[in-house]
C-alpha cells in the first residue's frame, strides 16, 4: 500500500446490514489516485454494465464518501461524495470542505462504499476500524440545524460513555440531510456543519433513498504515514505562503464577488437570468461585512484561507436567520437571481434553503425558474400558494420549505429545473423549458458566458461531463484556460479548489509524490489519468437512464444564453453559437472523442478501458 492511504474501504449494504473491508492495488490506485476519478472506477465496475437501467434513487445506486492521498496533508480538509446522480443520471463529484476527512483517516479508513436500503431510517456511526448501522427513526423528517444536533448529541454522548478513561476531545463529525433528502429530492444536498453541502449531483437525495439519514465520524488513531515527512512539511509552508498571499480570498472569500459579478463582468444571474448585469451597491461585499457578519474567520481543519464567514440577521422581520459567508453562488442564487439586493434578505433566503436540506444553487435555481413563471402568469397564486415576488425574502424562503417537504407545487419543484420544466408544460400547455437554465439535467453554475468576460467559455457546460457545474467547466490544455482536467485533480486528490488556485500545479504534483512516493507529471495526469476519468464520466452521461438521456446533440446551452443581454455596458451581446460549434469541435478532438463528442474506441483502449468501450457501442449506433 503506497503512503498518504489508511489502506481500507468500508463497504457497507444497508439492506443487509453486512459491512466489509474493501482494498484496491497500488495499480489502481495509480491510475485512479482517488476521490473523483477513483470513484467513477468503483461505479463503472460495480454498475457499468446495467447503468442505464440503475435508477439513481433506488436500492442499486451505490453512495460513495472518499478522500484522496493528500486529503488532510495538503492545507483545508475536504471529502468527495459521488454516486448515479438523480439530476443527470451521469456521475457528479461533489466536494465539501468537512473534518469527516481527517476523522475518517485517523478511524483507518480511505472511505465509504454505501448500497442497499435500510428498512427504517438509519445512520452510521463509524469509529477506530468500525462501523455501525444506527437507528433514526427518531431523526427523520427534522430540518437541517435539528438533524445536526441531534446526531451530534447523540454520539457525543455515546463515545464518551465509550472513552471515560481517556474522554472526547471533540465531538464526531457529521454528514447529514435535510427534509429535501429525506423526500428524495432531485436537488437535495448532503450537508455538513449547518451551511456546508455537496450539492451538484443530489446525493442528499440518494441518501434519503437509502433511508440514511447521516453519517457521524470520529477517529483517534494517527494519518497515514508519508513518503518524506520533511518535503511535506515544506511544501505545506509553501502553500500556506501562497494562500496567506490571496488577501483578498481570505478576508472576503468569494462573497467579494456578488457585486461585481453582476456589475463589472455582466455575467451574474439576475431574476432568473433574464438580465446578467446590476449596478445595486447595496450588494457589495463591505455592506455584507458591516450589516451580517458575526464572524469574519471560519475555516474547516488546516485550513490557511478561512474564506467562510458566519452571517446572522440581528435585527428587523429577518431577525434570527444564520448562515454562512454566503459565498459567491449563494449570494447570486438566493440574492439577485431572486431580484434581492439586501444582505439580510440573501442571508433569510440562504438559511431557509439550508435547513430545508436543499442544493445552495440547485435550490436558488428552481426558485428563480418558478420566480418566472410566477412573474408570467404562467404558475399563479392559486399553484404556489401566496405571491411570489421578486425581492420577497419571506416569500422565496416559504417556498423553499415547500421544496423541502414536497409540499403542493414544491413536489413538482422538487425535481429540479430540468423536470419541473417538463411536468409544468405539460400541466400549464405552455413550453416554459426555454425560461429553464439548466444544463443535461444540472442548474447552470452562477457565471453566463454571453458578455464573455467570466472565466467560463462558451462550451464550459456545454462539453462538461459534469453538466452545469461551474467547478468542473469544460476547457482544454495544462496551460489554460483552466477547466474540468485542471481542477479535477482537486477533486480527485481531494483537496480544496481555493487553496488550490493560487499554488502552481507543479507544487501540487510535488506534494503528491512527497506524500505517495510516486511521481505524478502534467503528462501523466492530463494525458492518461484526467482523461480516463472525462471518458468514464461521459461514457455514463452519454448512457444515462432511466428517465433521461442525453444525446451529443444535447451538449448547449440552455436557451437564455442565446437572447441578447438587456442592459449593461454589454447590452445586446450574446454566446456566439457559431464559436459554440468550433469550440466543441476542439474540444472534442482535444480529450479524444469524435466528431459527435462519444469517447473514440481507440481513446477508451489505449486508457485501458475496454469495458465502456463496449458499452458506448449502443451510443455510436
């Protein structure tokens, strides 16, 4: 077993009860190093063969929780939660940054494999080389903040009843879902402290299929040894030299972003993107500072950044609401793509979506999706219940907990804007999927490509085997610009995009062999590994299944990015679909796909991966 792993998996089928060790050989794990792309391996040999009938919340999709051999070595703490995603039927990796990492680690296990359905609700407990399948029966159907006290008081109290001798320094680390996740949400977010959550791909969703209400962790054993402890020391200080330079990233995190997103780039979501520019300095990062903030430092274990911030709503008919920074998405998904220019309105909004358990943007997706209906005439009092106006924090965040509990019009929302665009046009007889910004199945991450001035191309969702997540855009070549190849070895390694950023690739390699012992080059990761990953992650979006597939002619953008921009100093610019098509061509040639963007037969075999070669067969026809 290379360095930097515990050397164990826990395999857990919930149906069964049965729990099981499973380990991988040091040739996988070169191939696949972990976290993202080792995760898609896992799914394609366990479910490869039957993916397009595997329902992605039902008993057969498998939930996997993983780190990667830097997790907890490099700076900030993160874990990588993935399965069949309900919302494309692809496989998503979606990080958050947690302690579950280094608890795992230090419990002796890499991570979670998770099948089956439990008859009741349940939740794990995983300590020193141990897991254990608990009741929760007593936990289900409680929001976020309920969920996470209880769990956490629960274990706490159990372990220390466990540990007298030696006591619990720190209460276990959790993973949990929502009343969104408990209902089986298609946009549900597996969430952690009380606004963190991996919300692309909607594994809250999974895991409410599995009657998995959490997952608590706590280890006491030591992190895995390294390969040079001297060179991973000094490659830490170098990052932490690099991250404590991002000044900027540190006292605002990316919550510096909700004005001039909107305002110097043309390219922030506003009243569902039917604009793309304001110029609301109500919005700007230092009225969020001075209005919400309780605490201007949160970062998760070892992390040099802190970009988190504590907000709460102190006072006025908000008052009470907490939540986080918000970061840049949230700020955009919950503030001005609702038309709400007040940090106490985005902040109510926020903290309604995440105690309801729901995806940050997902959720604020669906809301602005609804938010025009709404405006249109087309969804009307009657269907949602009360007015739903833009700027109304009260009104969204209702309609939120609705989502959450599936309740009336929220049980069609509940879906996701892809679905809840078709069930409504067949409701209403009017075709509202143009007002849907989605992409295969996935809301559109809060960056437009039409004034072209974000750091997303024209085919950064288009071509992204991750739809429309804006961590994983579609982009070519080590040089730049930087997209789904470059950022998914963070993934992949499991470490934090943010503290990423600003550390030259070549010292994030570095760290990699301090820690494995094995060297990894830019041609080794862009040209075989990060490719294997694109293939296999394409390959299962292209299969799909069962209530939705996707054609290559499905790689474009959702309609709205093809209407001229409104106002702004970039009125009446718009995505030029002829650079579109060129780009796609590029960009399929580039990772080795054909002209119709399906992975070519000689790229599969010479990745070594000859099973969904086979597979794609069906696609090519």
């Amino acid at each position: 077993m290379p360095r930097g792993y515990a050397g164990k998996f826990a395999d857990i089928d919930l149906t069964t009860g049965r729990i099981t060790e499973t380990k991988f050989s040091d040739e996988v794990l070169r191939q696949y190093v972990g976290g993202r792309a080792l995760a898609a391996k896992i799914l394609w040999d366990r479910l490869g063969e039957k993916w397009e009938k595997v329902d992605p919340l039902g008993p057969e999709n498998i939930l996997l929780v993983l780190t990667g051999p830097m997790t907890c070595y490099y700076p900030g703490a993160r874990v990588c939660v993935t399965g069949k995603s309900p919302q494309s039927n692809g496989i998503i990796a979606s990080t958050v940054a947690t302690e579950v990492a280094m608890e795992l680690k230090t419990a002796g296990y890499d991570g979670l494999i998770i099948s089956g359905k439990a008859k009741s609700p349940v939740y794990i407990l995983v300590t020193d080389n141990k897991v254990e399948i608990k009741d929760a029966k007593h936990i289900w159907g409680k929001n976020g903040q309920q969920t996470l006290r209880a769990v956490t008081k629960e274990t706490r109290e159990e372990l220390q009843k466990r540990l007298k001798k030696r006591g619990l320094q720190k209460e276990p680390a959790v993973l949990y879902i929502g009343p969104a996740g408990d209902n089986k949400s298609r946009i549900a977010a597996v969430m952690v402290k009380w606004a963190h959550g991996c919300g692309y791909g909607g594994y809250g969703g999974v895991m409410g299929s599995k009657n998995l209400k959490a997952i608590a962790v706590k280890g006491s054993g030591p992190m895995p040894d390294v390969a040079d402890w001297s060179k991973v020391r000094e490659l830490i200080d170098r990052v932490y030299e690099f991250c404590f330079a991002n000044d900027g990233m540190r006292r605002w995190g990316t919550g510096a972003a909700g004005y001039s997103v909107g305002a110097e780039t043309s390219s922030e979501p506003v009243r569902n993107w039917q604009e793309e520019w304001h110029d609301e300095r109500s919005y700007g990062v230092d009225k969020f500072e001075r209005k919400v903030w309780a605490k201007r430092y949160w970062g998760d274990q070892g992390c040099p950044t802190t970009c988190e911030k504590l907000s709460v709503v102190r006072e006025g008919p908000l008052k009470g609401a907490i939540t986080d920074n918000p970061d840049y998405e949230t700020q955009a998904y919950a503030g001005t793509n609702l038309g709400i220019f007040q940090p106490e309105g985005d902040v109510y909004v926020n903290a309604a979506i995440e105690n309801a358990g729901l995806c940050g943007i997902q959720g604020g997706n669906i809301l602005g999706f609804a938010g025009e209906l709404y405006q249109r005439k087309i969804l009307t009092k009657k269907d949602i219940g009360f007015d739903l106006k833009w700027g109304d924090p009260k009104a969204f965040a209702a309609l939120a907990e609705k989502i959450g509990r599936r309740e009336g019009i929220g049980d069609i929302l509940a879906e996701g804007t892809y679905r809840a665009a078709l069930k409504i046009s067949k409701m209403k007889g009017v075709d509202v999927t143009k007002y849907a910004v989605q992409a295969k199945g996935v809301a559109i991450g809060a960056h437009g490509t039409r004034s072209g001035m974000d750091y997303v191309t024209p085919i950064a969702y288009t071509c992204s085997v991750q739809s429309g997540d804006h961590t994983s855009p579609a982009a070519w070549t080590p040089e730049g610009p930087r997209g789904e190849l470059s950022w998914g070895f963070t993934d992949t390694a499991v470490i934090c995009l943010f503290n990423a950023m600003p550390v030259p690739e070549s010292v994030q390699f570095e760290f990699y062999k301090a820690v494995t012992g094995w060297e990894l080059t830019p041609e080794k990761w862009y040209g075989e590994i990060a490719l294997r990953m694109v293939a296999m992650q394409r390959a299962a979006l292209l299969i799909g299944g069962p209530d939705a597939k996707w054609k290559p002619a499905d790689d474009e953008n959702p309609p709205r990015f093809y209407e001229p921009l409104p106002s702004g100093p970039k009125k009446g610019q718009t995505t030029d679909k002829a650079k579109v098509a060129e780009l796609k061509r590029k960009y399929y040639e580039a990772v080795g796909w054909d002209e119709k963007g399906i992975p070519r037969s000689s790229t599969l075999k010479k990745l070594g991966l000859e099973s969904v070669d086979k597979a794609l067969e069906k696609v090519r026809k």
